[in-house]
C-alpha cells in the first residue's frame, strides 16, 4: 500500500499512533518539544510517552547527541526542535 496514489490512500486514525519523547532533565530543547508533543498529541488524542536516554541506556547510546527525539510509532520522526506542522500532519497521514 505505501506505492499507493496518496489520493487513494485512508488517512491514519491519529489515536492508532504512538509517540515516544527520548528525552533528558534538565533539557531545555526537552522540555521546548514536550511543550509541542503534549499540544499535538493532546489535540488529536494520540498518546504518548516521554523516556529519560538516563534510564535507558539503548536510548542513551542511540540518541545520546540528538535529543530529544521524536518517535512515532517507533521510528525516528525529527531530533533536536520539534515542529507542531510537522509533526500533526505525520500524525494524520
């Protein structure tokens, strides 16, 4: 389905996504994405999670130079700034 024309293609249930924040205390770029994440998801009823790279530590050797990182459904969607656009229409696609 993903060769599929986008004018054939179901639009995404936003509340079938998940979104992971890897992030860490004491961020502000963090704390600057959670703002966006908690706004996006909020809005369109996707839950979500924020995960500490400190209580993990395959988050930590993974993103440790990127975060936060922003994952949808498990793969890597945007690291560093989150941008709400960005992230709503990967939410409803």
């Amino acid at each position: 389905m993903a060769d599929m024309s986008p004018l054939f293609r179901r639009k995404a249930d936003p509340g079938d996504r998940f979104v992971t924040l890897v992030r860490k205390p004491g961020c502000h770029l963090c704390d600057d994405a959670q703002v966006v994440v908690e706004k996006v998801c909020g809005e369109l009823g996707v839950p979500w999670e924020a995960k500490s790279i400190e209580a993990d530590p395959e988050l930590h050797d993974r993103y440790w130079e990127q975060i936060p990182v922003v994952l949808i459904d498990g793969a890597q969607h945007t690291f560093w700034r989150v941008n709400e656009e960005r992230l709503r229409k990967a939410l409803t696609e």
